[in-house]
C-alpha cells in the first residue's frame, strides 16, 4: 500500500508528488526536493514531522 505526500498538500503552488512504500520513502524524498527545488537549508524535526503527519495511506 503506497503512501504518498505532494507539495500542495503543504499549501505550495509545487506540483510535485511522491508515492513510495513507507513513509520514512516519503520524507526522504520530500527532503531532498526541499533543499534541491525550494532552497530549504535545513529539514528541522518539525518540517519533518508536518510531512509525515500529511502522508496519506492509499
């Protein structure tokens, strides 16, 4: 069952979107998108948490 995560679920006008096979999949994708697309230095515990609180399970 994949989980996925898209930047606009964190109200960005981003189109990008994953689906992987766990959520750690997820947020190590989302991380490296961050700091590659958004010029996020630093993925804090919070950034980290937010995203895996809005993972959803498909």
């Amino acid at each position: 069952m994949p989980y996925e995560f898209a930047c606009a679920d964190a109200g960005c006008t981003c189109n990008a979107s994953w689906s992987e096979s766990s959520p750690d999949a997820v947020v190590g994708k989302v991380a490296a998108h961050l700091q590659e697309k958004h010029n996020v230095k630093t993925i804090s515990g919070t950034l980290a948490n937010f995203v895996t609180s809005a993972i959803r399970k498909t």
